[in-house]
C-alpha cells in the first residue's frame, strides 16, 4: 500500500467478505493492523486516540470495511478494540509485518499473569488489578481496559483477541455472557498461576 492509499482502497478477500462472527472481525483486524500494508501512520493514530471519543478517520474506515457503522455505543467498543489492538501490535525494527496482536493460542487470563514470560512464578499483571477489572462496568472498565493493554503491550504478549472482543461487545449488552467472560479470564489467570506455583 502506497501512502497515499486508504483502508478501504485495499481488496477484500473471500473470507473478509462475510466474517460470520464478532470473533472473526476482530481477528480480521488484528491481521489487518499487523499488515506489512497497514499504514504505520494510521496504527500510531489508532494507538494515541481516545477510544471513547474516536477522532482517527481510520476508525471509520475500518468499522464501514466490515459494516459496523450506526450505533455509537457499538462503535466506540470496536475503536476501544481496535486501539487495544493498535497498542499491542508489534512494529519491531526489520520485521516485514508487525507481529499480530492476537495469538488464538493464548487465552486472556494466561497472557496477563504471564507477560510473556512462562517461567514467571509471580503475576505481571497483579491479582488486585485483577479484581479491579473483573468488577469494573461501563466508562472505568473502559479506562482499565486501555490500561491492562498497555502494559500488554510493554511485554510484547499478544493474546486471544476473539474472547478479548466478545468481553467488551457483550458488557453493557449481554450480562451473562460478559460474566462468562469475566469468568473465563479469572479461570485461566489462575490456572496460569497454579502451573507456575511449585506443587507443596
């Protein structure tokens, strides 16, 4: 992509076309984001925008990609999303494409007690942070949200943005599956710990 180019210039692939779920959008941008294509100058404005009142055209131009215009509620989730994403997609020095910021592979709770480092015996991301972001609602979940992905970020851990993504959609819109979510991250926080704790 030249830098004259915009978001919605590059082609749709097949499978971009019709994206089945909320989880699969969010993959697509996480692919999209680490794009040697994706314009650095749009990932840097992703990253420094306030999710809540998202000024960066690119936003816009990404949530029409995959029709997700015309609720503001719902778009300022995905710009919350997407900024997260930004902040944790990697552009190290002499990589081609960034390093995505998803990995399927890694469930949320695991990526934020470890950080990066599976042989961590203590929590990067502490257990009252924790607790702060599982009982969180509305804007402070949002501010803490923004927070947990920067120190995410800081450790160069990409994690499961499907389950990530349902998280945020469903707060506010489906409580018991966003509890689900709380459920989950908590499950494999603590699974994380309990492999790194030796056994008494």
């Amino acid at each position: 992509m030249t830098s004259a180019q915009t978001v919605e210039e590059v082609p749709l692939s097949a499978q971009e076309r019709r994206p089945a779920s909320w989880g699969e959008i969010a993959v697509a941008f996480a692919r999209i984001l680490a794009s040697s294509d994706f314009p650095r100058g749009d990932l840097a404005e992703l990253r420094r925008m306030d999710p809540d009142d998202p000024d960066a055209a690119v936003v816009w131009r990404l949530l029409a990609r995959y029709d997700l215009l015309g609720r503001a509620q719902v778009e300022s989730k995905w710009a919350l999303i997407l900024h997260g994403m930004a902040l944790m997609t990697s552009t190290a020095a002499g990589d081609a494409a960034g390093r995505s910021a998803h990995d399927g592979a890694v469930p949320v709770g695991q990526a934020i007690f470890s950080g990066g480092d599976s042989q961590r015996s203590s929590a990067y991301y502490s257990e009252s942070r924790l607790n702060r972001l599982l009982t969180a609602r509305g804007p402070i979940l949002r501010t803490l949200l923004a927070r947990m992905f920067r120190m995410i970020a800081a450790a160069g851990q990409p994690f499961n943005w499907r389950e990530m993504a349902a998280f945020i959609l469903n707060e506010g819109y489906d409580e018991e599956a966003a509890e689900q979510g709380r459920r989950r991250i908590a499950r494999e926080y603590y699974r994380a710990e309990r492999q790194r704790t030796p056994s008494e």
